[in-house]
C-alpha cells in the first residue's frame, strides 16, 4: 500500500491507508486507545480497539516513529475532522521513554530552556510551528529565485575562502589553510563586483556569509544565510531600492499563497528617507541619538515606529548615508561628497539589508580608499577587477534569516535558523 500524508486523508475517507510519522499522544482508555500520528503535514488522531494493535500499544512509547494502517474516516469530533480507525501497526524506530525535552509542551507546563531546545534541535524542530518556520522561508527563497529569474537574472556562487577579509574590520574568522591563513567571507561583495566586471550583468547569490561577532543580540549569528544582487548600468541607488521592492513583494507573495499564510504583502514604493531626515524625525520624538551618522538597534525601531504611524509602511529605506559609516566603494554623491549613494532596508524594526551604489572609476576608488586610510596593497586584487573596463553597477545584501524572524513574529534571529551559530554555539 503506498503511504497517505496526513493532509491529505481528506482524500482518503472510507478507504484502508497507510500512515506513516511520530506517536505524539497516546491516551489510554482500557479497551480502547487514541493516538495522535504526526508527519510533516500534519496530525491525525488514531483510534485503537478490538485490533491486534491493542496489546501492542501498551509498548509504545512518545515520539516513536510508526507505521500503521487502518480506515480513514470524518469525524467530527476529532481535531482536523478525520479519524483512522487502526488495523495494525509497526514500530520502525522506537523513542526513549524519556525524552530530552518534551516536544508537546502543555503535557510538560512551560516553555523549556531555549538553549536546551538548541541542544537537541532535531526535538525541537518536531514542532509544527517550528516546521513552519523552514517551510516560510523555503518560499521566501522560491520567491526571490523566481523574482530574479524573471528579471534575467544569472546565479553565481562565491568561495568560503579568502585570502584577505572582504570588509575591514576585525568581524572576520581567521582558518588555517594549508602553509597559509585564510578568511572565512563577510560578503560576497568583491565577488558580486567581479561579476560585473566579468559583463555577467545581472547576478544573484544565496549562501553562507560568516562574522566573528563577539556579540549576544535578537539579530546576530555567526553564520548566516546571505541574498545578494548586484546589477549593472543603473541610474542610482534608487534603481536598486526599486529592484529590493519588487523582489520582495514576490517573495512575500509567493510564500503567502504557497502556505495560506497570514501575512499583509507590501506595497510599492516602501517609504524612503534620508539619514539626516530620519534622524530629524527621531529627534522631533525625543529619541536620544548617540551617533550622528549611524543609528543605534534603539533608533531602528523607533524610525520604523514612526515611519508605520506616518504611513502604515512595515518598511522603510534610510537613505543617503554620511562616507565616515560606509564603506570605501560606497558611490557618493556628485553634488555632497560627504554623502553615499547607500541605502539600508529596516523591517518592523530590524534592519534586513545594506545597498548601495558602488564606485566603478579605479581613480575614484582609490583616492576613497586611502581616504579611509587603507592601504592600495590590501585591496590590490580587488583593484584590478576594475582596470579593464568596468560598467556602473550597485546591489544589496540581504539577511534572509532577519526577514522570517520578523515575519513570523519571532523572538530571535536564532529561532529561524534551522542550526544557529553564535560564540558559544558550534553544535549540534
Ligand atoms: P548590523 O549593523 O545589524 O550588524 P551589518 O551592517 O553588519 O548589520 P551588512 O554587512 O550590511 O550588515 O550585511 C547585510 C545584511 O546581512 C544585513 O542587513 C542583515 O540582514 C544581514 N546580517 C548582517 N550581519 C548579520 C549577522 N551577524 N547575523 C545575521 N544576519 C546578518
């Protein structure tokens, strides 16, 4: 008999079927037993009486995965409104009777330690809503490919491995490679710029973006999933702000319809304002500002507080950003060198992307470069990629992990990553 999911036992009512998953509940009521099975689809309650399955369920234990055939049929009382009246079942990998942590909670009262929950994550991603999670973002992704795919966009993937950081700063992990030291990427950022330079265009990039942040926040790992896009002969940095909208206005919409989801979709174009706008606004609400040209994770929230009641926007682009919080290959603007063509994206109060439009003139490079008080010999090779020609080009960096957090209302960037890594986190 080929297996039914769960979800779909609607289909299967009044037929013999074979149901395969975890035993979530077993209540035993002598002469008959309820189980709940759950698969990936959902859960199902199971109802075990004058079978050979009986006597077999005095064994069972939580969480063991089983295969078991019986009648589907409605019922209305059941939850889910389906029922499987079991013939017989097959234990196929029996749980320990004492599990590591409860993966139904109410049996166990509270919430359990979330470092704990990190510990045994194959646990606690039996969860259903914890499943959701992966499934939103797998559509999330599904949007954004198909997004750029429509765009004529060409994927590329970039090396872990560097023999320089990608960014300055001291946020890099040093490995042992060979006779020599290697990074481990902050960005893809040189590469995406190769790209262009290589007359690619149009590139996309999804994968792995590494910082040593000593740091203990909501929205920091160690090892994260990073979008990219980078495209050539734009205008501006609006021109890239533009392509961010539409991107995630099918991502966003791909994943509502693919999971029924209760999402609001955004809506083109997102509030935008300059950073020194924005810092105006926060100081008309009495936001107390450390840094004039950066904002603080307290600023971010306020910003898209006010931003929401202005406009009932979840997001909103801080634009124009002051050189001394940009990087070297920030384009500025011909009319205010003191200003970049770079823009961050902040959802409900957590920013999700850093873009901008990048220097192309290898003279203007690097003068910004030794500007900032680099050397030309520590991005030698990052030079070259424009000394044969290099059109005009911008692009952004996208926490994917940011987004599904703040999406589904989680507590921490940790919760929607499948492994997270932090400074103390290396395992499982
Ligand atoms: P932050 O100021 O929040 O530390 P950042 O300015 O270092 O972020 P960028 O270098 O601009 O971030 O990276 C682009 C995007 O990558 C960010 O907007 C964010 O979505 C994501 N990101 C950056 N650092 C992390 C991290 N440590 N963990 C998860 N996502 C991150």
């Amino acid at each position: 008999m080929e297996r039914t999911h769960i979800s779909k036992l609607k289909e299967a009512v009044g037929k013999e079927v074979l149901i395969k998953g975890f035993v979530e509940a077993i209540r035993d009521q002598g002469k008959i037993k309820f189980l709940v099975i759950r698969d990936v689809t959902g859960q199902v309650q199971v109802v075990v009486k004058d079978s050979p399955a009986l006597e077999k369920v005095e064994d069972l234990t939580l969480e063991s995965v089983i295969s078991l055939t019986g009648l589907a049929k409605e019922e209305a009382q059941a939850p889910g409104g389906f029922e499987i009246k079991a013939t017989d079942f097959e234990v196929l990998s029996k749980a320990d009777p004492e599990l590591a942590i409860p993966v139904v909670y109410e049996k166990s009262g509270g919430e359990v330690d979330v470092s704990k929950r990190f510990d045994y994550r194959w646990l606690d991603m039996r969860r259903p809503e914890k499943q959701e999670i992966l499934k939103v973002w797998t559509h999330l992704e599904k949007g954004f490919r198909e997004f750029m795919l429509s765009q004529d966009f060409i994927q590329a993937y970039s090396p872990s491995f560097m023999t320089a950081p990608s960014e300055s700063g001291s946020e890099v992990f040093e490995v042992s490679y060979f006779e020599r030291k290697a990074y481990l990427a902050q960005s893809p950022q040189f590469y995406k710029q190769m790209a262009m330079a290589a007359g690619l265009e149009k590139i996309f990039m999804i994968g792995p973006v590494y910082r040593a942040e000593p740091s203990f926040t909501t929205r920091h790992v160690t090892e994260f999933t990073g979008w990219d896009l980078e495209f050539s002969y734009i205008k501006d940095h609006y021109d890239v702000m533009s392509m961010e909208e539409d991107m995630l206005i099918a991502a966003f919409t791909e994943a509502k319809e693919a999971l029924d989801l209760d999402i609001e979709i955004p809506t083109k174009p997102f509030p935008k304002i300059t950073m020194v706008e924005a810092k105006e606004k926060l100081k008309a609400a009495g936001v107390h500002s450390a840094k004039e040209h950066d904002v603080s994770p307290e600023e971010e929230r306020e910003i898209s507080r006010i931003i929401k009641e202005e406009t009932g926007h979840d997001f909103v682009f801080l634009t124009d950003w002051h050189v001394s919080e940009r990087p070297f290959y920030h384009m500025r603007h011909e009319d205010n060198p003191q200003l970049t063509k770079s823009f961050d994206l902040i959802y409900k109060g957590v920013e999700i992307t850093t873009g901008a439009q990048r220097e192309h003139r290898l003279e203007v490079l690097k003068e910004q470069a030794l500007e900032k008080g680099m050397s030309l010999d520590s991005i030698a090779e990052y030079l070259k990629f424009f000394q044969y020609g290099c059109p005009p080009h911008g692009g952004a960096g996208i926490g994917p992990a940011r987004i599904v957090m703040k999406l589904m209302d989680l507590p921490s960037i940790k919760e929607a990553t499948f492994l997270p890594r932090d400074v103390k986190r290396l395992t499982p």
